[in-house]
C-alpha cells in the first residue's frame, strides 16, 4: 500500500480503539490509547495510537492530534524504561508498506532494547496473551 489512500475503519487498531477487538491495554486517557505488541519483536514492544485520528501514516494527522500522540509516545516510554530498565528504547514509526507499515492506522512503536538481546522480525511471532496482560498491567501502573 502507498502512501495515498482512504483509510479503513475497519483496520484492527480502529477495532482495538473501539473496544470491538481486546487487547493487552497499558494505557488509555481520552486522546491516547497504548498496547502490547501481540507480535513483539522484543518484551516490552508498546504501540501507541491516536484515539481519535483517522491518519494512516504521520504525513496525513494534523500538527495538535501528532502532539497529543507523541505526548502519550514520552509517557510510555518513560514507563517502559521504568518497568523494565532496558539499555535503550527504539522509537520508530512505518510510513508506506515499503518502509515497513502492515497496519494503516498511524501508530508509534516502543521496543526496549538490551546489550546482546536480539530483536526479532516485525509483525512475526506471537507473544502468549498472558504475558502480555501481566506486562500492559505493570508497564500501566508506572504511568505517570
């Protein structure tokens, strides 16, 4: 898919935001919305969205709703860090399937990254639904 398009209400993280498809919840406020990665390239892999936006990639959300969301990016990742005390964090966002994107729904990812710990695949290898509701709920509670 390019970068141009309509966007698709029905893409999974629409459905996420709308409580139609459940999720490993870390965060939610009125214009954000945080979850596990169901296919975590490491633990700790958080995606972050827009509530309310109908961007599918950063070159179609308006400067105040980009705000709000990269707002919501620092405070997970803060969380993140917390929780887990990794030796970095990758911020990273997918524009256009050739640059990697698989979902249309702007979104952020936040992969804690440790010295020696490879990283797996995107989109590659789901993470045992537990787990990631035990994580979401730790990673939530150190929000701040």
């Amino acid at each position: 898919m390019s970068l141009d398009g309509a966007y698709d209400d029905a893409n999974i993280f629409a459905r996420i935001v709308r409580g139609e498809i459940p999720s490993a919840k870390v965060y939610e406020d009125d214009k954000v919305m945080a979850f596990m990665d169901a296919f975590p390239q490491v633990r700790g892999h958080t995606l972050v969205v827009h509530k309310h936006s109908k961007a599918r990639n950063i070159l179609e959300i308006e400067p105040g709703p980009l705000c709000e969301l990269m707002a919501g990016v620092q405070k997970i990742a803060r969380a993140v860090r917390k929780v887990l005390n990794p030796d970095g964090l990758v911020v990273t966002q997918f524009n256009g399937a050739p640059a990697g994107q698989t979902i249309f729904h702007l979104h952020v990812h936040i992969l804690p990254r440790w010295e020696g710990v490879p990283m797996g695949a995107h989109g590659h290898g789901q993470a045992e639904p537990g787990e990631l509701q035990r994580l979401a709920k730790e990673i939530g509670a150190a929000v701040e």
